[in-house]
C-alpha cells in the first residue's frame, strides 16, 4: 500500500518533485483529473505541451478523441479518473526516460491504490508496458482482459495520438476496447 494517506498527499508531494531532469522543463506538473473514486481509471503516457499549459491531462487533439471514446459508452469524464505515467512533459513530446519513468511510478503506483478503479484502461505503449511489466507491445495486447492487483482488470488499447494518426481502423479497433472496459465495469458493480 502507498505511503500517501490519501490521493492529496501524493499530489501535493507530486507538484513538488524534483527528481528527475523533467521538473526543470515543466510548466506545471500534471498530477490527474477525475472521480478519485473511479470505477474505470485511464492511464497514459505523459503531458504534452496543452496538458503542460493547463495542467490537466489529456486536453488537446487527444483528449478531445478520449473524451468522445469516454462519451461513447455513456461514461463522462468526470465519472472516470485520469492520469499519466510520468506528470510532466518530456520535451519536445519525446519519449519518457527510464529514469524518468522510475521517478514517477511510485505517484502512479499511488493513484492507482488510492482511486482503486476496477477497471485501468492503458492507453498506448508506455502505461501497458509499465502497469503489466512485459515488453509485448502494444497492437498484440489490445481489447484484452489482464489481472492487476487488489482484483483490478487492465485493458490495453490505443493511445488516442495514434488512433488519430492511424485513422478508421485504428478508431474501430479502440471503441471495441472500450465497449470491453464498459462490460467489465458493469460486471465488477
């Protein structure tokens, strides 16, 4: 269990960390939105330049695809709970370090124990790797059903940067995967 009594305590040691090289880039840490009581957590990769901007994740051209996949199976953002791998942007929108990553995962590991979700949808490389601790990527694990801890149920899908990249394929392939997180909220209730 985390050492945080609550989600606010990893937040506000969060909007201070300095352990990375991240936190001399930032504008401001990105801690998470959402429900701190969620049944469906959705968990990304990092903050781009708008996340950084306003502090909230997943607010540009990605966002506005998550939150119509959210829409579409009669959820609202604020019903879920949202958050990244690392809270701060790597600049450029390169790929988070390994060091990077490791400064974050115990803030993550946090969110994760205190929001308690049900179900974690990874969205993209970075979160699905991390959260199931394999090196597969991707494509080969999407839209499926994995146990996580405290009984949860990880399903990986598209990160919304590719699916608005990869186009109707890409779009049908993670509604699927999303009608598959509804399902198991349902049933976990």
């Amino acid at each position: 269990m985390t050492a945080w009594a609550d989600l606010d305590a990893v937040r506000a040691t969060a909007l201070g960390c300095t352990a990375c090289g991240l936190a001399a880039t930032r504008t401001q840490v990105v801690f998470g939105s959402g429900d701190p009581a969620a049944d469906l957590m959705f968990v990304g990769e990092g903050p781009g330049a708008d996340e950084d901007r306003l502090g909230q994740p997943f607010v540009g051209r990605s966002g506005q695809l998550l939150t119509r996949l959210i829409d579409g199976i009669g959820l609202t953002r604020d019903a879920v709970y949202i958050a990244n791998v690392v809270k701060c942007r790597p600049p450029d929108n390169r790929d988070p370090l390994t060091d990077e990553i490791a400064a974050c995962r115990p803030f993550l590991e946090a969110q994760v124990d205190h929001v308690a979700p049900r179900v974690i949808m990874t969205l993209g490389n970075f979160a699905t790797k991390l959260l199931l601790d394999t090196r597969t990527g991707i494509t080969k694990l999407r839209g499926q059903e994995f146990p996580y801890r405290s009984g949860a149920v990880v399903v990986p899908t598209l990160h919304p940067a590719a699916v608005l990249r990869g186009g109707g394929v890409a779009l049908a392939q993670t509604r699927a995967d999303f009608v598959v997180a509804k399902r198991l909220v349902g049933r976990a209730r």
